[in-house]
C-alpha cells in the first residue's frame, strides 16, 4: 500500500512505523473472513481492511470525524487478522497509533470522556476494585439484570489447602488487577502446580496492572506509567535469578511480551524493558516445558476425577502470543477430554473493557460462541484469562474455570 504522510507525521516514531506498517497490505481482504465485528456488522469500516483504509487516509492528513473514532474503536483488537494475514501486517500496532492520533483530533462525547477514565482509574487500582466488587456483590439482588450478570459471585473458599514448600528454582508471578478479586483460586492454583513439580512463585511487592487496561482506552501514557512500576518492581528478582515471569492472565501475558516494543524508546526502561519481555512466560509454556515434571506430580497425585472440557482459546493467546494446542495437550496429560469446538479462532467478545463499552456487539459475540462451546455437552469450559471467564460465565450456566485449576 503506497502512503504520503501528512508532513507533521514523516520523520515521527510513530509515523515511521505506521508508514512500514502500511506498506505491507496488499489489500487482499483475507482478514474479513475471521474479523469478529465483520461478521457481525458486515460493514467493510468495521473490518480490519477498512479500518486500515481510515487509518491511512487520517495519517496523510484528511479530516478525521467522530466516524472514525466510532469505527476504531469498535474493534476488538482480537488480533485475529494478523494471524489470518499473509503479507504480516502488524494491525495491532498501528491500532494504538492510529486511536491515539484519532483522540488528539476528535472530542469525544462527555459522556464517553467519563466512562473510559471511571474505567481507567478504578480497573487498575486492586484494593478499590476490589471493594468495588464487594459492594457491587452486596447490591446485585437490586440492579437490572444486565447490569447484575457483570457482576460474578464470591468464589467458593478452598478448603484443606496443601502446604507450599519453597524451591530452589523461583518465577515471579503477576497478580494483575482485577483477577486478585475476581479469582484468587487461579493463582493458588497455579502456585500448587507449581510447587508440584519443584519451582516457587513470587508476587513481587508494588507490581499491579500490567498496564493494558489504560494503554487500550487511550491513556497511553497512565498505561506505560503501569508497566514501568512493574518492571521496577520485578527487577531486583530477575536480578537474583528468577527464571520468568509467568503469566496466568493471557491479557497480562501478551502485555508484558510487548513492554519492549511499547518502551523502546524510552532510554532508561528500554534495556530492562526487553529483558522482561524476553523473561515473560504463559503459565502454559512453562509447565509444557516441565512435562516430564508435571506428568510425575500427577501420577503421585493418584486418579483424579476426569471432565469433558471445551476449551476457549483467548484471542491473547492464540493471536497475540501465538500459543495453541498447548493447553489441550496438557488437560489430556491431566486426564481431562478435550471436546471438539467450532470457530474456535473468533473473539468471545470480552476483549478487556469492551464488554462494558461496545455491550451489544460483545453479547452477540458470548451468544455465538457460547453456542459453540456448549454444542458438545461439556461438564465445564476452561479458558487462559479472567475477562473471557468472567464474560462466558455471565451467559451459561455451565460451569467456566481457568484451566490450571483442572490440573
């Protein structure tokens, strides 16, 4: 795609990247096929083609509108398109500098201006989601009905909790944000797999949000001001040896793959940056590569009960981490049946804050693939993320866990 960037933009970070991004679509369309919004609002502008269209035609200086706006961010930054590609287009990143140029350009609504930063400020403080959540569960019986079924239970307390022997070999872990409130049980979970087979992990004191709740609604800056807490929280471990920094969060993990690429400008964080990025591992990844080690925890462990498991792959981490099968594979090591799932490439619709924002086009998006994930009759539906098992949770019954739990 041949481009002439507006002069203001030509010798920019940003528009350097744009401009090399660009030049690799060819305008085949194959990414229409497995775009989430495309297929539910058959409108090319809500496509990533046409999104690209928008984006160009902003970047060598025509007049943007609140059509624009509407358009980018009607995405869901599934990132499936990049996996669907077959010239590489880096659609993602040219979404962050194509929504950061369009919001310096276009006032938004006040109304939008107060939810995206009521979302910006509360999502990523723990302690007041937290007692957010709380009270939010106390008034559940009194809300509107799709306004209560955002709002999950109390997770069930866990009795008989086995002792946590500490390890030689240690990886940090990531609380994040809202997953601490949401689900507790899924870093117990996995802190027990993981001493299962010999390796201690480590919530670092001060790491939080990694960082892409805000970076994605548009306050870039408050985004890359998380992760460089983080990192400054991480770095005195990675300096004593820890061996990663493991995800349980595919959101969180696919963030802080990219903290080199979001810094890499930035002359202070850049080299540490890339050091985390390069130390951070999907929980998935690290217990596939300690296989032999989890196959002998589980045959101490003796027959466990075994489940008929629809497994939903995040769009973080199939598209964006580019991790597939692998968890399959594990709940079958585990004894578990993987049952056989249609369109299991698409977007369950949660996408962080999008199921808040865009609500309509996210139901829609749950309804589809709620209907495909309990077409084989499953006992339950495990997923790799907190904002994709709170939202399928939110319109079946079946019950929705994190995989490691099964383990």
């Amino acid at each position: 795609m041949q481009t002439q960037l507006a002069d203001s933009l030509k010798d920019t970070p940003e528009g350097r990247e744009a401009d090399r991004i660009l030049r690799t679509c060819v305008h085949c369309g194959f990414c229409l096929a497995t775009c989430p919004t495309y297929q539910i609002l058959g409108d090319e502008l809500d496509s990533p083609r046409g999104r690209i269209y928008l984006m160009k035609q902003m970047l060598e200086g025509a007049a943007v509108t609140n059509r624009t706006l509407t358009h980018l961010d009607r995405c869901l930054t599934c990132r499936n398109c990049e996996t669907t590609c077959p010239s590489g287009v880096e659609y993602g990143k040219l979404l962050d500098i194509g929504r950061k140029l369009a919001e310096s350009k276009v006032a938004r609504p006040l109304s939008q201006q107060l939810q995206r930063k009521a979302l910006a400020t509360m999502l990523p403080q723990k302690k007041l989601f937290g007692g957010l959540l709380k009270l939010g569960r106390m008034a559940k019986p009194f809300l509107p009905a799709t306004l209560s079924l955002k709002i999950p239970p109390s997770p069930l307390s866990r009795q008989g909790r086995e002792a946590i022997t500490p390890h030689a070999r240690k990886m940090l872990v990531l609380a994040g944000c809202v997953q601490p409130a949401l689900a507790p049980q899924i870093n117990e979970a996995a802190t027990r797999v993981l001493d299962g087979i010999g390796i201690s992990l480590i919530e670092a004191e001060n790491a939080g949000c990694c960082g892409a709740l805000s970076f994605h609604l548009n306050f870039q800056e408050q985004g890359l001001e998380a992760m460089r807490r983080n990192i400054d929280a991480w770095w005195p471990h990675v300096q004593a040896g820890a061996e990663a920094i493991m995800m349980t969060a595919s959101g969180c993990g696919v963030t802080v793959k990219e903290y080199g690429h979001h810094l890499r400008h930035d002359s202070r964080y850049a080299e540490k940056a890339a050091r985390i990025s390069a130390l951070t591992r999907d929980v998935s990844e690290v217990l596939l590569s300690e296989e032999a080690a989890l196959r002998g925890w589980l045959a101490r462990r003796g027959p466990r009960e075994s489940s008929r498991v629809s497994f939903h792959a995040p769009c973080t981490l199939q598209h964006g981490q580019k991790i597939t099968g692998v968890v399959e594979a594990l709940l079958t090591v585990a004894g578990h049946t993987i049952m056989p799932v249609s369109e299991s490439n698409l977007c369950c619709g949660s996408a962080g804050t999008y199921s808040l924002l865009e609500p309509d086009i996210s139901s829609k998006l749950r309804d589809r693939k709620l209907g495909h994930l309990s077409a084989p009759q499953p006992d339950v539906i495990a997923t790799a993320n907190i904002g994709c098992l709170t939202h399928l949770q939110s319109g079946t019954p079946i019950p929705v866990r994190h995989w490691v739990e099964l383990l």
